[in-house]
C-alpha cells in the first residue's frame, strides 16, 4: 500500500522471483502501446492474474502520450497498467512518444534499477538472462545532448564487455538486449529502418560511428527486441543486412548472429504500420495483428518464443526455439557495419548542425 494524508492506495501483493538464477522466467514483451485501442491489454490483464508471467518488458511508447492534458493522459495510463505492475516488475525503455520536455515524463513515472542518474538505459539480470535496456531514442533528439550518445555507447561496450567474463557468461549465459526502435524492420513507412539506415545500427549519420550492430556481434547478444513499428516481424540471425542462419533445418540452432525480433502491436491511437510488397531476405515471419510476444527462457540453451494474436482470440501464431550450446562471440565474420545510405532527411534538421560535412568530425561533444 502506499500513499500519504491525502489517501491512499488499495492493498496489493506480489510474489518475488526464485533465489539465484537456476530457474526458468517468463516473460510478455510489447511496445506501443497507449490509453487508446489499447486492445491487448485486457488479455494480458487476466494473463497477470493467471499467474502465467514471471515480469513485463515495455519497449518504448506509452499512453499516447503521457505529457497531454497536463499529464493526466499518463495518469490515466498508469491506472490502466496497474493490474500488471503491481504484480509484476514492469521494466521499460524509453520511446519517441516520451520525448516532450527531454522525457521528463517517463524519468519520473518509471524507476529502474541501476539507473540512478536516469539515463535511461540500465542493465538487471532474472533467472539465467542478462538483460540490457537501450535508450535508442537519444540518437534521435540529439538537440538534448551529443555526451549521452557517446556515453551509453561507451557504456554498452563496458557492460557487454562485463557479461563476457568467463565467470559471468557462465551464470548468466543469456545476453538479450531490447530498446524501442528496430535496426532491422520491413514496414512500409517513411521510417529510419526500411527505406533508409537505423542510426541504431549504423550510428551517427555520414561518419557512421557509434553505432551498436558490430558490438552486439562481437559480445554474443543473443536476442534483440525492438518495437516502434505497429506490428509483429521475427528476423532470421543477421549481421550487416547478411542472414546467418546455422542451417536451414535448424536456422536458430546455435546461430551466426543475433536473432531480431520487433513487437509493437499491443495497441495503440496511431493504428498499424504495413509492410512492404518487397521484405529483405533477413525477415522470416511478419504479423499486422494486434498481440504480443510471451517469452519462456527455459534453461541455460533454450530459448522459446511465441506471438499471441488478440486478433485471434489469444491464438498463437507464430513460435521458435533458439538454441545456444556455446553462448559468447558469433561465429559469423566479425566485419565492419556497411552502411547502405542514410537516415531521413528530416534528420538533419537536427544532425547537420552537430557534423562537418566536409571533414566528417563531430563539430561538438
């Protein structure tokens, strides 16, 4: 219970995880997901109760938004969540609908672990899974700071650096990063990672530097979640726009590469993204149902993964097992990023004042 003289809460309860990390967490992931059409929600109100998820993973986009109305729109939406985060650990990451005023309203709505300073981004571990949350949006606003880009860069090489201690990637075999926008997606939207290059692979525009591709191959990122699309896409393992299935009986079985995954059909005012007639050869499923993805890391080797259609009625309608016998460095080759071109051009309203086109050096930090 909480509150003060001016009222307080109802009397909620709340189980917490196993001791240590032999054991078997799951967990519902989604993005986009706001105050209205929020259609999944219901669903995963009751999937709460049932007892079926171990924690929620938010990835970016809340409320839409949670700033309107002198921020009672977010109030509303905290309400709303409230069947799940007071039962589960709600974790998040910031998204471009949380913006307004340098994010104010998501640093002060949501608390997480080891994020003190409210960067935004922050790592915890649960059962045999290190997760790292991503802030991808301070590539998108850098008129809020060049220093935190390069810092979280700096600080994402230290902790995947970390993970990969013997010792560590022995406790913790699983490294799965998630933040809200994709590095790879087919939608067919005036976006950053269809018709143009994700600063989130590629990093800053025209000198392509800081960009997180090459580190997530280089340390053994496992899993990458992303959202900011509207709908549901599962990526074959891919590096540098290149598939890198294991086989093509078992192309998650011990993959080359990190395994892709966008989820960000929970529901929301702005509707669905659609694909393109043309996706890459590095997409093997793609979903404009409203739903989310469920999670069941089920030992230090499997990894299962589901789509829950709300369309559908709940129905499963995609699934995979990823299989890691070997977790630490890909085994597909270790190459430079090639971009190929660069973000929108509604970008530079921001980017062009930060870099010298002729010299290609950041013009300050």
């Amino acid at each position: 219970m909480v509150g003060s003289n001016l009222g307080f809460s109802d009397l909620f309860t709340f189980k917490t995880w196993p001791s240590g990390e032999k054991w078997s967490p799951r967990i519902v992931m989604y993005g986009d997901m706001g105050n209205e059409n929020a259609q999944s929600l219901p669903r995963l109100q009751v999937e709460a109760v049932q007892g079926m998820y171990d924690a929620v993973i938010h990835v970016g986009d809340f409320a839409y938004d949670m700033m309107e109305d002198n921020a009672r729109v977010g109030d509303n939406f905290m309400r709303q969540i409230e069947p799940l985060a007071s039962r589960l650990p709600y974790m998040t990451c910031p998204g471009n609908h949380e913006e307004a005023y340098n994010f104010t309203n998501y640093r002060n709505r949501f608390w997480m672990p080891r994020d003190e300073n409210k960067q935004m981004y922050y790592s915890f571990t649960m059962g045999p899974v290190r997760f790292i949350s991503l802030a991808t949006e301070l590539w998108f606003f850098p008129e809020y700071g060049l220093a935190p880009i390069v810092e979280q860069y700096l600080w994402l090489e230290n902790t995947l650096k970390e993970a990969n201690k013997p010792e560590n990637r022995a406790k913790y075999p699983w490294v799965i990063a998630f933040g809200h926008r994709p590095m790879y997606c087919n939608n067919d939207n005036d976006d950053d990672c269809t018709h143009h290059e994700s600063l989130v692979r590629i990093g800053i525009p025209i000198i392509h530097k800081l960009g997180w591709e090459k580190l997530f191959m280089q340390y053994g990122v496992d899993l990458a979640v992303w959202a900011h699309e509207h709908s549901y896409e599962r990526m074959w393992p891919v590096y540098d726009r290149e598939v890198m299935n294991s086989s093509f009986k078992e192309p998650y079985k011990n993959p080359k590469a990190p395994v892709h995954i966008v989820t960000g059909s929970a529901g929301c005012r702005e509707i669905h993204d659609n694909f393109t007639s043309d996706p890459h050869e590095w997409s093997a499923f793609r979903s404009l149902d409203y739903g989310y993805t469920r999670m069941h890391v089920i030992n230090t080797t499997h990894l299962y993964l589901e789509q829950v259609s709300d369309d559908k009625g709940g129905q499963v309608i995609d699934k995979m097992t990823l299989i890691k016998e070997r977790h630490g460095m890909h085994q597909g080759p270790l190459r430079d990023v090639t971009p190929q071109g660069d973000p929108l051009k509604k970008l530079w309203k921001t980017w062009g004042k930060y870099i010298d086109l002729e010299t290609q050096n950041i013009l300050e930090v």
